[in-house]
C-alpha cells in the first residue's frame, strides 16, 4: 500500500487533477482488463508535465539571465570604483565645499 501512496503523491506533485486521479484508481480497482486505459491517462499527464517543464526551464533562463545581469552591475560598479583614483573618491551624500 505504501508503493500506491507514493504514486498517488506522485501524480499529486505533477499536478493531476484529484479527478483524474480517482479515474485512474477506478481503473485500477476494475483490474488488469484496464491496464490499457490506465496507460493512455498516464501518457496524457505525462505530456502536460512535459510541457509543464519546458515552460519552467524557459522562465528559469529567464531568472538566470536576469540574476547575471545584477552580478554584471555589481562588478561594473567595483570596475568603475576601482578606475577613480582614491583621492577623488567622495562618500556618498556628501556635497563640494561651496556648492549651494
């Protein structure tokens, strides 16, 4: 019973409706004579987990591409930072002695 709880978390975690999922459980109980039906709700599901990864593999590009955009600026910032020599360097917020 446990392998069959595990299946079920399965279908579960990549987004089987609970409808289909009691569907294929009928199927199940019903015995070996559906074997075939079972398969043909199996390779649908599976199909929309694919097509389900694809969107999430392209929307992780995404992220990475934005995430080494950030670490881009970061290091163009330490790149300029480092170019100024130090004497010219001023804290942020401060003003020129007599700018008004």
């Amino acid at each position: 019973i446990l392998t069959w709880i595990e299946f079920l978390d399965r279908l579960k975690t990549t987004g089987m409706p609970i409808r289909e999922m009691l569907r294929y459980a009928a199927l199940r109980e019903r015995g070996v004579n559906t074997e075939a039906e079972r398969g043909a709700l199996l390779e649908q599901h599976r199909e929309r987990v694919r097509a389900h990864l694809a969107k999430l593999q392209a929307c992780l590009l995404v992220l990475d591409a934005k995430i080494a955009g950030y670490a881009g600026v970061e290091k163009r910032m330490k790149d300029y930072d480092a170019s100024i020599p130090e004497r010219q360097r001023k804290p942020a917020g401060t003003r020129q002695a007599g700018a008004r």
